[in-house]
C-alpha cells in the first residue's frame, strides 16, 4: 500500500468515527469526546494538506516525463535519461549536498514561489524536487514541521543551518572553551549524575575518605555523595528579511545570512553563559550558587574600579587546579582600567598588565597573571558584579541539540517583496558545580567562578 493510499484510509476512518461522534446522545459529549474531536480535525487537515501536495507532485512529475518523452529520443543502453540521472542523484542531504551553497538554495525558493512560469519549467520542477527531498530529510533528521504550503514555506538544507551553530561555537573565544554537548534527535532535556560536594577539608567526592590503617585492623566505611542534574533545552528564535535585489546574488545572500545568525546565535550563547538568569535561558556565571563574588577593598569606590589586590584576591580565590586553565573576562572600559594597574615599590609601582602588542609578549592576546584577558561587551557594566570575571570556562556545560533550524516564506512580507528567514536554535546551560569548594587547612572558599564585588 503506498503513502497516498494510507492516507486517503486514515481520512476514511476518521469520516466513519466522526459519524458515530455525531449519533452520540448530547449527555455523552464528555470533555474527552470534545478532545477527541479536535485531535481528528486536526490531523484530517494535515492529512489534506499531505495528500493535496502529494498530487501536486505527481501531476508535476508527469508532466516532466511527458515533456522528456516528446522532446528527447528513446535513449540506448549507453545513454541515461536526465530524469533518471536526476532521481539516481536525489541522495540523502547527509551524503550530498543537493544545491551547491545556500545563496542558490534561497534563490530557488523564492523563484518558485514567485513566478508561477519558472515554477512549471524543467528548472523549477528540478529544484522543487530538490527542495522537496530537502524538507524529507530535514523533518526526518532534526523533527521540523516545514510543509510545502503557503503558510510555512521551505526547510533550509541541513549542512548549511549545521555550519551557523558550528561557526557560532567555534569562532567564539567563550562558546569554544566551555564544555559542549550535544542533545539527541529526540530529546527535549538530559540528566546525569554527578558529584555532591563543598569540601575537601577530610573527604572527598562528597563522603570518599582513606585511613592508614594498622595491621589485622579494620577502618571506617565511606561512600561517595551523588545528586542527580537535569538540563531542559531552551529556545532561541530569530527573524531576518531580505530584499527581493538583495535575493539574486547567491554569494553574497549566503555570507549575508550566515554571518548574520552565526553572529546573533553567538552573541546570545555568550550573554547567557556569562549573565544568564536559568529562566527561559541557560544559568549564567554571575546568577550561578557556586560563584564567589571577591570582596572589594576597605574605601574602595567607583573612582578606582580595579585596584591591583582586587586581582591578587580573585586569584587566590579560584580554585588552584583551575588557574592552568582559567581567563579573564573583563568589559572594555574595565580593561582600559587594567594599564593602569602596577604593584607598589616605595613611591612608585611596577606594571602587573601585559597589553597586546606589549614587549613583553607578542601573541596578540593581553595577559593577567600569565592567563589571557578576553575583552567583551556581554560583561556587565563598569563598576557593577561582572564587569570582570576569573573563569575556568571548561566548568560550564553547554548543551546543543545540533544545528540550527532554518525555514524560509515569502508570504510574511509578501507586499514589500521582501523574503523571511527564521531559525531556531535549542540549548541550554549551567555552571557544573552549584556551590563553592572548602580545601584543607583553609577557612578560606575557592570555586570555579570569581567575580569582583560592585563598587559606589
């Protein structure tokens, strides 16, 4: 039985089942019938819609082998059909990419749904079966809900939505340095387990101790403290239009969009790793129970922002098997509070900031306490709690639910000629350790996180 003839079944039975909803009595119209009702006109019209376009399909893919069968001769053995050569490289999105960039790809959407005349040529016919076997693989791969109608518009194909959140990720000095995961096809959260501890004063792993032990003698029983950790994936979500000029340059289209989410995805991650409320939202830094906020000095205001022992104790307050590894992330008018920065020598000081291009380094990159200083506008701002944090970022987990879904329709902004391109983007994130760690021989907390006390 094809797809087409399950359907056209389906639509039967709930024709039937509606006629014996109908005959019911009006006292056995219950809540669940009225449920029950709604659910069947809701997938008796996605199963119109389904069968509507699938004819549409076949009356097109007739029409393009009448039209191969009157123009081209009976092809030998040596030779293929066009069609055929065609279908044979309609292959899965994942193994090949059926338009070459997205630019081409965007163009064809909007020229099928423009132009009714090239949408029944050789050309649009070819690319709405492209485009057709690009919304299959997308829905089937990542569960997006793009129909070919008027009301939803076209899929954009997988790799190219892939490669935005993996530029976003990559080329961003926060996003590529916090610990990422991927969340399944099918999954909406994860959960683990993970290690309930605040010190390591006597044990560790939250109750895990060792004794010498004297001969024939036995000692005291341990066992590790566990808890369990849930991540729900959140939503980003973006619109961007382009004009209709703007739409007939492929290249430029494809750096356009790409750059453009990539950098809107990127800015959104970043903000919320840093400042994040948990909300709708990953939990960020500055909001995370394990951050330690260092104190500021005795008569300290906002006249001197950052004072060299502000440095000095946000060092020693992170945990030390953590500095190997650790940044600094500072708002730009706290880093040019950082030149100023010296460690005092009788009447005068010596300079503690390395700034990039200094003769003292030559990596492009300023140093502060040998760890590099990542200057940012996501911090908050100058004088306030995260306007300069001591990070290892490697303890936050950033969890992804792979690419970014991409869909596009002219018919948002039909009347300005201008096409709409939404995506959507699920993640989420946390710090991995809810509170602040107590070591051995110290009264003194260390965590992962250190931010600056705000200044007045």
């Amino acid at each position: 039985m094809s797809e087409m003839e399950k359907w056209k079944l389906r639509v039967d039975e709930i024709s039937a089942r509606t006629t014996e909803i109908r005959a019911l009595p009006l006292d056995q119209m219950t809540q669940e019938i009225e449920s029950e009702v709604d659910e069947l006109m809701d997938e008796q019209a996605a199963l119109h819609r389904a069968i509507d376009m699938e004819e549409k399909l076949l009356a097109m893919q007739e029409k393009t082998q009448e039209r191969v069968a009157y123009k081209t001769p009976v092809p030998s053995s040596e030779t293929e059909r066009d069609s055929e050569k065609e279908e044979r490289e309609l292959v899965s999105v994942k193994d090949k990419r059926l338009f070459r960039n997205l630019g081409e790809q965007l163009q064809a959407i909007m020229k099928i749904q423009t132009d009714p005349m090239y949408a029944r040529s050789e050309e649009g016919i070819r690319y709405m079966r492209k485009l057709v076997k690009v919304n299959e693989e997308t829905r089937a791969a990542t569960g997006v809900g793009a129909n070919l109608d008027s009301d939803a518009g076209f899929a954009i194909q997988t790799d190219f939505a892939g490669m935005i959140l993996d530029t976003a990720v990559t080329e961003d000095p926060i996003l590529s340095r916090c610990d990422n995961y991927t969340a399944g096809a099918e999954s909406d959260s994860v959960r683990w387990i993970d290690v309930d501890e605040t010190t390591v004063a006597t044990t560790v792993f939250g109750g895990v101790r060792a004794y010498w032990a004297a001969e024939a003698a036995t000692v005291t029983a341990t066992k590790p403290k566990i808890r369990e950790q849930k991540l729900e994936l959140e939503k980003l979500m973006g619109l961007a239009y382009v004009s209709g000029e703007s739409m007939k340059h492929t290249t430029f289209i494809s750096q356009l969009l790409s750059r453009a989410f990539s950098t809107s995805i990127r800015r959104e991650l970043a903000g919320a790793v840093i400042a994040g409320t948990g909300v709708g939202k990953p939990l960020g830094i500055t909001a995370g129970t394990g951050t330690i906020s260092q104190a500021i000095e005795t008569g300290q205001t906002s006249a001197d922002p950052i004072l060299y022992k502000n440095i000095v104790k946000m060092w020693h307050r992170l945990r030390p098997e953590l500095r190997t590894n650790a940044v600094w992330l500072v708002h730009p008018d706290i880093e040019q509070e950082l030149e100023f920065l010296d460690f005092p020598v009788g009447t005068g000081g010596i300079p503690v900031f390395l700034t990039a291009g200094s003769l003292a380094q030559d990596n492009g990159v300023s140093m502060l306490k040998g760890r590099p200083v990542l200057a940012t506008d996501l911090c908050s701002t100058k004088n306030s709690v995260g306007d300069i944090i001591l990070a290892d970022l490697s303890q936050y987990m950033l969890l992804t639910k792979g690419g970014t879904e991409m869909a596009t329709s002219i018919h948002v902004r039909f009347l300005y000629d201008e096409e709409v391109f939404r995506f959507i983007h699920y993640g989420n994130g946390m710090p991995k350790r809810p509170s602040a760690l107590t070591l051995k021989n110290s009264s003194t907390t260390r965590a992962d996180f250190v931010t600056l006390a705000a200044r007045s």
